[in-house]
C-alpha cells in the first residue's frame, strides 16, 4: 500500500530507525557494566531468560511478517486488502539486533561472577510451557498452513514474555533495597523507545485513516504499554527508593567508617607513669 502523505512517510521512517537506535543502544550499558564489574551480581536472571524468549518469538514475527508474501496474503485476507503491514524493516532490525544482546548478556551470565544467584525453577516451568505451545502449534499450522494463526500464538508468548519478564528484576531491587549492578541507563533508553514505537503506529494509523495496525499488531502495541508501565517502576526504584549512595570527593570517609577505622586500631602503648600505677 502506498502512504498518502509523504511528510507522514517520512516521519514513520524517522521515528522508526529512532527507535531502533534507543533500543538497541538500550542493550549495551548493562552489557558495559557487566564488564567493568566483571560480576552480574545484581542483574536477574530470570528477566534475561524470559527475555530472550521474548525477542526470540517477536523476531520470528516481524520476520515472517516482513519477508513471507504468503503471510502477508493471510494478514490482508483477514484484515482487509487496502491495510499495510504492520513491520517495518526497523522491527526486524531491532528484534535480530535484541535477540544477539540478550544471547551475549546470557553468556556474560555464564563466564562473570554470579554470586549465589540462578535461574529460578518458575522461570524454568515457564519457558518449559512456552516452548512446548510453540511447538505444538506449529505442528497444528504445518497440517494447514494456518501461518499467520502460529504468529498470533508467538506474539500472545511475547506479550506475556513482556508481561512477567520485570517482574523478577523489580523484586529482587525490592528485596535487596538496591539497583546496584543493574543499569538504569537500560530502562531509560527502553523508555523513550517505547514512547517512539507508540508513536509510529499512531502515525501510520492517521495516513491510513484505520485503526487496523494496532489490532493487527497486538504485540508491538504491548510492548510499548507494558514497557512504559514497568520503566517508570524501575525509575522510581532507583531515583526515589533506592538511590545509589553516594561516594565522597574529599577523601574524608564518612563518619560510620571513621568509628570503625578508630576501632580497629591497635590500643596505645601504656607509659611508664602508667605503669607504675598499675
């Protein structure tokens, strides 16, 4: 289909590799700091299985989306011929871009310090259930090429994905009264992304004049929702609940570490008046 208006084109192209830039780069400050630290103590590690579980299946969405002309025949059969589709080239950029970030992160995981910390059985029995419907389904959609059916199915396990991914992160901040090891710098960009992706569907609705792209990408949607929703938690957390602790410029330790320091000096050599005394 072609657009109406090239300045709204325009801005759908703009607002959409913008996108793409925030999210990805969104990847990369845990990513840095994860090196620096040479730990991922603080970082969940639920959130990062669930996560890849999540880009996995949006990847496979946009992708087939995108690329499949017979996917597209269905999306139109069921949506109406005159309706664009709803992936553009910066979704499948950015979910090939997220699912390699999040794979690294998880082999970060593997190689730095992890503390006491492990993937929780929970988190297990759902990627367990997740997979097992996957695979099921696309044996149901092999039998009758019902493919845009087995993408319905993929984006509603990302939505969830999305859904309960925070969750074990904001917990654990929770528990610990602290956001150390985890960037902020993440939820911040994922934050502006989030409002972008909002706003390039809006775009391309008000050019076509239809709703359509919304309903027919339930999961980009939610992405954005979910995502602003749990983003201003997690800023909350780190801002006003648990602020990092800030490190003195002068030198001078604070005066909790100067008790300490004063205590564990050894006690002082007795004089000899002092001795006679005694």
């Amino acid at each position: 289909m072609a657009w109406n208006s090239v300045p709204l084109h325009v801005s759908y192209e703009v607002v959409g590799w913008l996108v793409f830039t925030l999210w990805s780069i969104s990847f990369y400050p845990q990513v840095i700091l994860n090196y620096r630290r040479k730990s991922v103590v603080g970082l969940n590690f639920d959130f990062e299985v669930l996560n890849l579980t999540k880009h996995t299946c949006y990847l496979i969405y946009n992708a087939s989306l995108y690329f499949s002309s017979t996917v597209q025949k269905q999306y139109k059969d069921k949506y109406g011929q005159n309706e664009m589709i709803p992936v553009a080239a910066n979704d499948v950029a950015f979910s090939s871009h997220a699912v390699l970030l999040t794979a690294f992160t998880i082999f970060q995981i593997a190689i730095y310090d992890r503390g006491n910390q492990k993937v929780s059985k929970i988190a297990c029995g759902i990627l367990f259930v997740a997979w097992s419907l996957a695979a099921i389904c696309f044996f149901i959609a092999l039998s009758n090429h019902h493919w845009l059916w087995l993408l319905s199915i993929l984006s509603g396990i990302q939505v969830f994905m999305t859904v309960i991914k925070y969750l074990p992160q904001a917990v654990m901040n929770f528990r610990r009264k602290s956001t150390e090891g985890w960037s902020i710098g993440n939820i911040l960009l994922d934050f502006s992304g989030s409002i972008g992706n909002y706003s390039q569907m809006v775009i391309q609705s008000i050019d076509q004049g239809s709703w359509a792209n919304f309903s027919g990408n339930i999961g980009k949607l939610m992405i954005s929702l979910v995502s602003v929703f749990y983003n201003i938690l997690f800023m909350i957390q780190h801002y006003l609940l648990y602020r990092p602790k800030k490190v003195s410029n002068s030198g001078t330790p604070p005066p909790e570490v100067e008790n300490n320091m004063s205590s564990d000096k050894p006690p002082a050599a007795k004089t000899k008046i002092e001795e006679d005394l005694v």
